[in-house]
C-alpha cells in the first residue's frame, strides 16, 4: 500500500514538474514565471524523500515504485546484490508506511 501511495504522489509530482507555458495566476503558492517547480511541488518531493530516509534507500524505492525496474535492473546499474536492494526497499516502504499513516510509528519503553 504505501508503495502504490508512493507512487501516485511520484507520478503527481512528475507531471507537476514538467508543465510548461506561462501562468498569471498560481493558487498553490508558487513561483510566477519561473519556469521549474513551484515551491510547494519542492517542498512535498523534499519531504517524501526525508519520510524515506538515506539516499541510498530513496534511489531504491524511486527506482522501483516510481520508474517500476525490477531487481535485476538495478543491480546491473548499481552493481548491488539483489539481496541487499530487496532490504533498502522493505526499509524505505516501512518508512513510508508510516509517513502516510498506514501503519503506527513503534513505540519506544523507557
């Protein structure tokens, strides 16, 4: 689930930032005229990658869930074992499973 959620907002925030053409009016708070993202556009993609965690971790799941390669893909490009790039994604998808709330944060005893 949270890599579908991810993905939705993957694909959101790709075709925000490709518009082209010149806007009088933004409503979300954006830049006027200057031709890349609106503000609001950087900051949703800036926080999905800090729910996320380390780059590494980012490039997996971006990989995966946004460019939908497989495994073997990505090994070939980064010369990772499969093995390790499954657990990056099972980190970053727990990540994200909590950042949109589809599972609770773990409670930390004192």
């Amino acid at each position: 689930m949270a890599g579908e959620a991810f993905r939705k907002t993957y694909e959101f925030c790709a075709r925000e930032g490709l518009k082209t053409g010149v806007t009088q009016e933004r409503v979300d708070g954006g830049r006027m005229g200057s031709g890349g993202p609106s503000e609001a556009m950087s900051i949703a993609q800036g926080s999905l990658k800090a729910a996320i965690g380390h780059h590494e971790i980012v490039g997996v799941v971006v990989s995966v869930c946004g460019h939908g390669m497989s495994f073997r893909e990505i090994s070939a490009k980064t010369g990772d074992p499969r093995v390790s790039l499954l657990t990056l994604l099972r980190i970053g998808l727990d990540n994200l499973a909590m950042h949109y709330q589809i599972t609770a944060r773990p409670r930390h005893s004192a």
